[in-house]
C-alpha cells in the first residue's frame, strides 16, 4: 500500500509539475477571458519614457563592437536611450574601448567582485525611469525597447520579462535548450496573462528603476530575485514575446550542465530566501505560480522521478500489470532514449525533439548537483561563463602597448 501511494502522489506531483501547470493555467486564463492592459507598442515617440541599457560585461571584450551595433540600431529615440557598462574586474580590452565610445558611459573598478556587485553600482547612476538588463553577447530585435516599456503604462506593471530565443544548431545542448525555452515562452505567455511572470532571465528584461532591490551580494540568480521581489511587492511582472534576446545555445551539454547547475544552486539559495512567497493565503494566485512553475521544479519533482520508477518496478514485480505495466514500460524507453541521446550528444540530428529525453535528464540532474554544491557553499557569485556555440566576432583593438588577448580567452567570463 506504501508503495502504491508513493507511486502515484509521485506520479501526479511529476505530471503537474511538467504538463499538469501549463494544461491548469491554459484552462484557467481561457475561463477567465483576456486580461486588459497595453497589447502594443508606443508608436508617438513624446509618450516613450526615458530608458537606460544596463550591461554587465566581465571580459566580453570580444563581443563589443557587435553588441553597440546593435544597441545603436534600436528603434527608439537616442536622446532618451542611455548606455552605460559595467565592466568591473575585466582584464581584457573592453574597458578601454568602450571609453572611446562617445555615447556610452562605463563604470569601471579593477576588482571582480561578480554581476550583482557590478549592476548594484551601475543603478546609483541611473536617472531615468526605466532601466533594461541585457548581456553583452545577445542580439536584440529592433523595436525590442518600444516592446518592453508599452506595459509600464499599466501603473501595476513594475517589470517586464522578454523573449529568449536559442540558436539551435541541431546537436543535444542546442536542441533540448532550444525546445525547453520554446516551452518556457509558452509558459510564460499563461502567467503574464494569468497575473505575473514568476521570474525573469537576465538575457532581457526592464523595470521601473524606483522599485530596484539592492539583493545580498552573495545573490547566485539576481534576475530571478530581482523580478520576484517586486511581484512579492505587489506589482505584476508580465511578458513581452515581441522583446526578443537571440543567442547561441552553450557549445556543449558540458557546457549547459554547468550553467544548469549554477542556476539550480541559485535556485535553492532563492527558495530559501522568498520563503514568504509559499504562503498562498498572504499572495493567491502569485503563489500558485511560484510553486508550480518554479518551486517544484527545483525540489520536489527530480526527487520523485526515480523514487517513482523504483516503486512502479517494485509494482510490476509484485504482480500488478495493466496500466502499471504500461507505464514502466514508458518510463524505461524515456530513459533509453535518453542514454540514446547522451550517445550520439556530439551529433548533429535533424528530427525535433530528439534530443528532449536527455536534456530532460540532464535538467534534473543539475538540481541535484546545484543542491549539494548550495549546501556545500561550493558556487561563488563570481563563475565562468558557459561558452557559446558561436564563434566571437573579432575583438575590439588593443590600447597601445597591451597586446590583444586570443578571442578564445574572451570566453573565458
């Protein structure tokens, strides 16, 4: 009877976690009818606030001239677009290139002290009303400014999330990260239309600059913490999927294990520190989506999906057949499929999907490391970056008498 219970309260925590959420809120939202509020872009350019592009750069050296080319074909009004770097500890060129950019200010300190440090300094010289967080090494589409502001004519809008679309070359990183953010986009679509977006990613999103919270400078996820802070605050965070960030998934599965597990340790760390959030008699419906969307992902459900495939063996073994049979059957061809994938990772493979089962895995195995490096203190703010698949573009020139790094060792943030 024990085993019979854990089977199926596993079996239902893990199919709501990963399908269950998505198929409520759908239904909820549909139910409910459309949410009113701003559905387009400003188009008179007197109404556009006033903007400030932030970018944390630590050795991007190597993205940098075509990261200010894209800046500087944004459609947006240049005297009420600001850009300012934050390029604290790099010991590359940038720092020096970018000072001779006329329109760009840059803060600069020689100490690596990680992200958080490095955008908690440039918000003290933020004076504009709305501030927009992007990397160094994502392409912005060009009405992405005019997207991301049309929502802050809501007065209860305090962030907006944008879109992050991955670049897929067809290999086991590229494809499972490729579908997994298709997925999340869908599913933030539901949130934004529901009540908030549960957490933003660092590639793109916007806030009102009053409503910034100065966050620990220990913060593994400050995008995430940032945005959740000011839903808990009491303003909507919604979803702009028109405001798109474009990158190069990570250049191996080595690559995405290792920023997966940097996010699940923040994950834990996050949890941990939005306690308040789980009570859904003080929040409601943002608590609802907190923990589906996001806090049974990071505990729950990778704990129950090999408990329930021991339990649904032990069923089979005792006798019990029919659906039971049926299951574990799907269960162990998922995870030969998933071996399949981690086989042939190196390989390019042109059916969608394919590669699904073994970044699946590869997702829930990351929660397991991120928690033991958490409770081992072992993730610093301050981490390499996952390389890209893409190759740089050439590194900006050497101030005289510093020779110029390799682009390879740009890479290397």
């Amino acid at each position: 009877m024990t085993v019979l219970l854990l089977f199926w309260l596993g079996l239902a925590l893990i199919v709501f976690t990963y399908l269950g959420y998505g198929l409520v809120t759908y239904c909820w939202v549909k139910g409910r009818g459309k949410r009113s509020g701003p559905v387009s872009a400003a188009t008179d350019q007197e109404e556009l606030p006033a903007v400030t592009l932030l970018i944390a750069a630590y050795n991007e050296g190597a993205f940098l001239t075509e990261k200010l080319a894209n800046c500087r074909e944004l459609a947006y009004p240049k005297d009420k677009l600001k850009l300012l770097f934050v390029t604290d500890g790099s010991d590359d060129d940038s720092p020096f290139f970018l000072q001779q950019q006329a329109d760009v200010t840059v803060l600069h300190q020689p100490e690596r002290q990680g992200k958080i440090a490095a955008v908690t300094r440039g918000m003290a010289c933020v004076t504009t009303p709305i501030t927009v967080f992007t990397d160094a090494n994502t392409h912005l589409n060009p009405a992405v400014l005019q997207q991301l502001v049309a929502d802050f004519r809501d007065p209860a809008v305090g962030a907006v999330a944008g879109a992050k679309q991955v670049i897929s070359q067809g290999d086991a990183s590229s494809g499972g990260e490729g579908l997994y953010w298709r997925y999340e986009s869908f599913l933030k679509r539901l949130d934004s239309e529901l009540y908030s977006v549960v957490g933003a990613a660092g590639e793109l999103y916007a806030i009102r600059t009053a409503l910034f919270q100065q966050v620990p400078a220990d913060t593994l996820l400050d995008d995430f913490m940032q945005t959740l802070l000011i839903a808990k605050a009491g303003y909507r965070v919604t979803y702009a999927p028109a405001a798109i960030a474009r990158e190069y998934a990570s250049a191996d599965v080595g690559e995405e294990l290792k920023r997966k597990v940097r996010i699940c340790a923040g994950g834990w760390q996050s949890m941990l520190r939005l306690l308040p959030l789980l009570n859904i008699f003080r929040y409601g419906i943002l608590s609802y989506q907190y923990i589906g969307h996001r806090v049974l992902r990071w505990s729950l459900a990778p704990l129950f999906l090999p408990l329930v495939l021991v339990a649904n063996g032990v069923l089979v073994s005792q006798g019990e057949y029919g659906i039971y049979a049926w299951l574990f059957a799907g269960q162990v061809a998922f995870y030969v499929l998933a071996l399949l994938g981690y086989g042939l990772r190196s390989k390019r493979i042109p059916i969608p999907g394919f590669f699904a089962p073994y970044y699946f895995v590869i997702m829930n195995y990351s929660v397991y490391t991120g928690f033991l490096r958490y409770l081992r203190g072992q993730q610093q703010v301050t981490w390499d970056k996952a390389k890209r698949a893409s190759k740089a573009p050439e590194s900006p020139p050497a101030p005289p008498g510093k020779a110029k790094q390799s682009s390879a060792s740009m890479f290397e943030a």
